[in-house]
C-alpha cells in the first residue's frame, strides 16, 4: 500500500500572488473543483503547504499494481 494524496482545488488562485497560481498549475489543477492524486513526499507537501488556503487535501490509500513483465 502507498499512500497518495487527493489535493483539490477549492479556491481559485486568481486575486493571489502569481507565485500561488503557478503552484496550483505546476501540482496540475487548472480548474476550480479539479482533483487530481498525487505521491506524499516532501515536495509535493512542500506545493500544498504553499497555497493550502486554496486547496482541500486527503490521504488516499491505493494499492500498487504488479509490474507487467
């Protein structure tokens, strides 16, 4: 099991620090009430934690699948 996060984008970054709104875009929510998974590392905690005033967060678990071979 890995866990993941669900981030979405709850407030839109328009009216914020443009700095903000590239974060958004870089995690890749383009849209108000987009949500996308992404991995619970440092880095991307670091992007959330920048802009959490525009965010909604959870902590997914998801089981990894086996590698094809």
């Amino acid at each position: 099991m890995a866990n993941k996060l669900e981030i979405t984008l709850a407030r839109s970054p328009i009216g914020f620090e443009k700095s903000q709104g590239l974060t958004a875009r870089a995690l890749g929510l383009t849209k108000r009430g987009m949500t996308v998974v992404r991995p619970n590392n440092d880095s991307i905690r670091g992007m959330v934690f920048k802009i959490r005033h525009l965010l909604s967060v959870q902590e997914v678990e998801v089981a990894e699948e086996a590698e094809a071979i």
